[in-house]
C-alpha cells in the first residue's frame, strides 16, 4: 500500500519515462534524477521500459550509424521515439 501510494504521489509512471528520455538525451537536473531513481527501484513497470529503451537505443545507434557511416546523436534518437509516440497516441 505505502510503495503505490509514494508511487502516485512522488513520480507517477507517465512522469518517470519522460524522465527516462530526458535522461538519455542528458538534459535532466539532478532532483530528476534522484526521483526517476526513487521511482525506479518502486516501479518493476518502469525498470522494464528502462531496460527496452536501451535496448532500442543500442539497436538504433548501431544499425544506423554502420548502414550509413554517420554518427547518431541522441536528441535525433530522441525526436524519432517521440514520432513513434505520437503515432501510437501514447
């Protein structure tokens, strides 16, 4: 009961992957940082969506970056994922 209440409460789920993308494009404070931590070791859901999104972030890097010979920063990475989202009404 306490762990659902502090997870409503302090970082709900839908703050917590927007944290995960500001983290990955280093662009999160570290009061967000220490939250989305808090909230990480509370929340198996978000530990899950952590461990994808840096599995695709990994697949996206390397594929792109051998088809094309480019380098990938993570603010396109992260414009892609939004598109995605967007996409998928999420």
């Amino acid at each position: 009961m306490l762990r659902k209440l502090i997870h409503i409460i302090f970082l709900p789920c839908s703050e917590a992957t927007l944290l995960m993308e500001k983290r990955n494009a280093d662009d999160i404070s570290p009061k967000e940082n220490w939250k989305l931590n808090v909230h990480l070791r509370i929340c198996k859901w978000c530990r899950a969506y952590k461990e994808k999104l840096e599995i695709l972030d990994n697949i996206l890097k390397r594929k792109l970056s051998r088809e094309e010979n480019i380098e990938i920063n993570d603010s396109e990475i992260q414009s892609f994922k939004e598109k995605i989202f967007k996409n998928l009404d999420i």
